[in-house]
C-alpha cells in the first residue's frame, strides 16, 4: 500500500513538473499537521498519550482558458491516499457558477469553509457531527454532482445561493466492522439522486452577520455487508441553519442541524427526528492568540436505523483552546476537551497541534 | 508689529509650509484597467471585493486582478485599500484559493509590467503610482491617496 501512495505521488509530482514546462504551470500547495493527544480515562483511543501526524494535503488549482480546475490529493495515516476534491468550473457571471466533480456538500457553514487543511480552522478537528465520511461523521459531507451557486448584492446586503445534483451516499461497512457513509463516488447505488441547497444572507443593517439556511435530500440504502439498521431504503431530509458573527476581535459560529429519517421497511415504516448543533467562540487578540470555546452536542432518536448503522450515540462535548499564529502560514494549537456524555460515558482529553500551510 | 506678533506670523508661516510640504509628498496610487473595461471608474469598496476574489465579472467581462511585486506599494495597497495587514492578506488567500480554487491575483514585477499586462488583458485591472499611469491601453479607474 506505501509503494502504491508513493507511486501516485511521484506521478503528480512529476505530472507538476512537465506542467511547469509547458504553458500553464500548476503551483503545489498543501498542508500539513502533528498532533499530540492524551486523554484521561474511559474507552478512549488515546489513553495512552499518542503523538500522530496528520494529514498530508496537497492540492493545486487553475484557471485555464475561462476553465477551473481543482485538485486535493490526502494523505492520510501514512497509506491512505484519497482524491478529496476535482472539480472543473466556468464562471459565467457573479450570479451563476457552474462546478462538477467531487466537492464538500452545501450543507451549513463548516463544512463549505474548512476542508481537509486543518491549519485554516480554528479548532484542532471538526466538530464531531461534521467529520468526514470515514472519521465517522454522520452527514454526506461530500459528494460527486453538479453544483451551481452565485452571489448578488441586493439593497438588503450579499445573497449568495447553491443548489446542487448528485449521487446519494449509501452506508458500507469499512473493513467488516466499523459502518461508515459512502459518497458514491463512482456509481450511485440507488436511482434518486441527491439534491441539496443552501442560501445566506449578509444583512447591510448588521456588518459582520451572515445567516444561512440549507438542506439535503437523499434516498440511503446500505450495503449487504451492513448487518444492523437500515433494511430496505431509507428516506433522508437534513435541514441546517447556521450564523457567524463577526464584531471588532470576537466571532461566533453557529450551526443547529436536523436530521430526518423516514424507514421505509415494511417491518417498521417509522419517522425519525435527530439533531446536532455546536456554538464557537473565539476572540483574536494581537492577530496571533486566538482563545476559544466550542460546545457541541449530538442527540440521537432512539431505534433510529442510520444511526444504528453508522454507531452513532448521544454525545455533549465542550472544548476549551488556544491557537497561537506563529506566522500567516503555522499555528500551534491546544485544547482541554470535556466528553461530558458520549454513550453514557465520559472523559477528558489534551491535545496539542502544530500546523502548516506550504 | 510687536514680537509677539511676528512670532505668530513666523510659526504660522511654517506650520504652512510644513503642511504644503506634507501634502506635495503625500502620493496616490492609481487603479488602472484595460481602457475596454466597461466601467470608467470605481469605488474602493469594489476595488476590494475585485482583489479578495468576491467580484469576479463586470458586464459580461471577467475581471483579472493584477499585483504587484514592489513591496512598499503593495503595503500601501493592502493597508489603505484593502484595509488588511500583508499578512492577513496574504492568510487570506490561502483560505481562498483552497475553498474554493479561486487563484488569487497574479504578481507582475514593476509599474511597466502591470501597465504592459493590464493593457493586454481583457478584463486587466492593476495598480501603479498615479504618476507612473502612462500609454494608451489603460484607463484609470480611481486614484487613492495612500500619505508619504
């Protein structure tokens, strides 16, 4: 598997390098993190106190002749290579963009802001309902379709919209036991496609406020290897609204989803509602210490069949951290984080993160 | 005329001068455009959405920001107009440019060069020091005073 990471590796590098011989030379650019965690007690992975480099992220982008192309290669846990992110674009005006490939899902404001590269985020991970697919997040935080969005300044302040058509993600279990969502990425499992949508506002009365609304429908089935939850299909409505403030050195962030379920199994034909949220805050003082608090919490409808898939559990987290901006490029992150209640357990957990931009 | 008088008349003339001097130092940058850019002139507040990369077409032309490489103007540019730190800027774009592959203005080596590029380009807009504005393929769209 090393030698396959590396093989790909040495053929994007040198794909870059023919590149900048010809007319359109790529720029590489990518990120990289170290992390160091330790928790206390209870179950957790990292009891024993566990240095880990993160993710290599490369990513390069171009516009060639009115085309846009974007490209995010991820190395993860030292041989695992994924094609995060290829999208090609055309700008038609400010009001219409056109982008097909594999992007983040217009879902909220995260998951469209923060990618892979974990130095532009302000906390050391995701909050634990956005994580990605196979971090055991429980939203399509990608997915492969088509997305049009655009911007227009109206007398009321910026409106920007998307609205979006692609493959559905299906449920699949991940090594034989852990059950992960699915993007699809090369075939969809189901004839429903995915659509999504999302609309914001940055009021002209209030500078500094931006308030978003989205949502994301999906027909879900799972693979035969995924022995527990969804049966038959399973009809999905996600709902998102989400707020970030900005006034002088404070912002805040915010996000509240809601998660509806409707079984289509004859044995039980049941609805479900679930919910997630987080709250952050973060002041900057100086342009280099950034203090912030985040709570997040998860609340699971019992008997629910995708989180019975997925493994998901009611889950109330509060974090406490500190970034420190070494330059535009590197920070060094750390963070107190209280596990106040993930399936009925709890503990807590220190963390430190050095990361770069390159 | 007593002493007191001419001493009044004396600091009166050098706070004159020294403000006359003050404002004949004081220099503008200029934004120029491609002379077929549709619009004639500009606000600064547009200036800045074109160069964050939020505005990026003009009646049907889309816009290509230009930067440039001399350090002192670029500071300028990005302190007075843009209303940033060079860092912040520069963090900025970083984001940009990974969220959403917008890349961010391209970077030309002297005034000549933004000049020559920007009068060669559909959709050129760039920025010199007014005084430098020459030739015939570039229009400006809004002179800023950016002090000494």
């Amino acid at each position: 598997m090393k030698k396959r990471v590396m093989s790909r590796l040495i053929l994007l590098i040198s794909v870059l390098f023919l590149s900048s011989q010809s007319g359109h030379a790529f720029e590489l650019n990518g990120f990289a993190d170290v992390s160091f965690t330790k928790s206390t007690d209870g179950a957790d992975e990292f009891r024993k106190g566990d240095f880990a480099f993160g993710a290599l992220d490369l990513y390069l982008a171009q516009t060639m002749d009115d085309i846009d192309i974007l490209v995010e290669l991820v190395v993860e846990e030292g041989d695992v290579l994924d094609l995060e992110r290829i999208t090609l674009g055309y700008t038609f005006s400010d009001a219409l963009k056109l982008r097909a490939g594999r992007f983040h899902t217009p879902l909220g404001f995260w998951n469209t802001s923060y990618h892979h590269g974990v130095q532009l985020q302000p906390t050391i991970d995701r909050p634990h309902f956005l994580r990605f697919e196979d971090d055991g997040g429980i939203l399509p935080v990608h997915v492969i379709g088509a997305y049009v969005s655009g911007r227009a300044d109206t007398a009321v302040g910026a409106i920007e919209y998307g609205a979006m058509l692609g493959n559905g993600p299906r449920i699949t279990s991940e090594d034989g036991v852990v059950n992960v969502l699915h993007p699809n990425n090369i075939s969809d499992n189901n004839n429903s496609k995915a659509i999504a949508f999302n609309a914001a506002i940055s009021p002209s009365a209030i500078e500094g406020l931006k308030i978003g609304l989205s949502g994301h429908i999906a027909e879900i089935e799972s693979d035969a290897t995924v022995t527990s939850g969804i049966v038959d299909t399973l009809d999905q409505m996600i709902i998102g609204v989400a707020l970030t403030y900005s006034i002088g050195n404070i912002q805040l962030a915010s996000e509240y989803f809601s998660i509806q379920d409707s079984d289509n199994s004859t044995a039980t034909d049941e609805d479900f509602t679930s919910n997630a949220y987080y709250g952050l805050i973060t002041y900057t003082l100086l342009d280099k210490y950034v203090p912030y608090l985040m709570y997040e919490n998860i609340s699971v409808k019992e008997d629910d069949p995708y989180f019975i898939s997925l493994g998901t559990v009611d889950t109330r987290e509060m974090i406490a951290g500190l970034r420190y901006n070494i330059n535009y490029r590197s920070a060094v992150k750390g963070e107190y984080r209280r596990i106040i209640d993930m399936g009925d357990l709890d503990w807590n957990e220190y963390a430190l993160q050095w990361t770069l931009a390159f | 005329m007593n002493n007191m008088m001419r001493w009044g008349v004396a600091v009166g003339v050098m706070v004159l001068l020294l403000w006359g001097n003050a404002y004949a130092m004081a220099r503008e940058l200029a934004i120029v455009a491609n002379k077929d850019f549709p619009s004639n002139a500009v606000t600064a507040a547009r200036v800045k959405e074109i160069y964050l990369g939020e505005k990026m077409t003009e009646g049907g032309v889309k816009i290509k920001p230009m930067e440039h490489h001399d350090e002192v103007l670029k500071k300028r540019f990005i302190e007075k107009v843009m209303g940033s730190s060079i860092d912040g800027y520069k963090a900025y774009w970083i984001k940009k440019f990974f969220q959403e592959g917008i890349t961010p203005p391209t970077n030309k080596a002297s005034s000549a060069d933004v000049l020559q590029s920007v009068a060669q380009t559909s959709g050129g807009i760039g920025y010199v020091w007014a005084d430098e504005v020459k030739g015939d393929g570039v229009k400006v769209l809004l002179k800023v005073e950016v002090g000494n």
